[in-house]
C-alpha cells in the first residue's frame, strides 16, 4: 500500500506532467488549488494505486471541462473529489 506522503507526490507528478493539450490548464489550476492554497487532499486516502490517483484526475479534470461553464472550478472540484 502506498503511503500519504507518496500518494501526494503521485498527484503532484501527475499535475506536472503536460501534453500540450487544455487539460494542462486544469492541471495547473488543480495544482494551485491542492499545493498553493492548501485543500486538503484528503481524498487521495481512498485511492489504494497509482493509477486509481491517475482515473480519479482523469474524470476531475472531463469533469471540470465539461462543467466549467455551468459551475465554478472550486465547487466542481468539491463534487467529484469528496
């Protein structure tokens, strides 16, 4: 099992990570959110792998641009990652 500290360091490589596409706008906002400002990242308790950290992104991130028009960055975050 993977611990806390190392499951916070998956999800910061994973925002660091780019492929020249919008969702590195995301990912960049996600960071701020979760490594500037300081949410918490609590979620990542439920995540047992790396690649469940990856497809939980991965679906926040469809989430977010499929709803950012209709809802804010913070409370699409707050819906689909607690």
């Amino acid at each position: 099992m993977i611990d806390k500290q190392q499951k916070n360091q998956i999800l910061l490589n994973f925002l660091n990570e780019k492929n020249n596409s919008y969702a590195d706008k995301i990912k960049c906002q996600l960071h701020y959110y979760f490594f500037e400002l300081e949410n918490s990242t609590g979620f990542l308790d439920k995540l047992n792998s790396k690649q469940d950290i990856f497809n939980k992104m991965d679906l926040l991130i469809s989430k977010i641009i499929l709803l950012e028009d209709i809802d804010g960055f913070e409370n699409i975050v707050q819906e689909y990652i607690f």
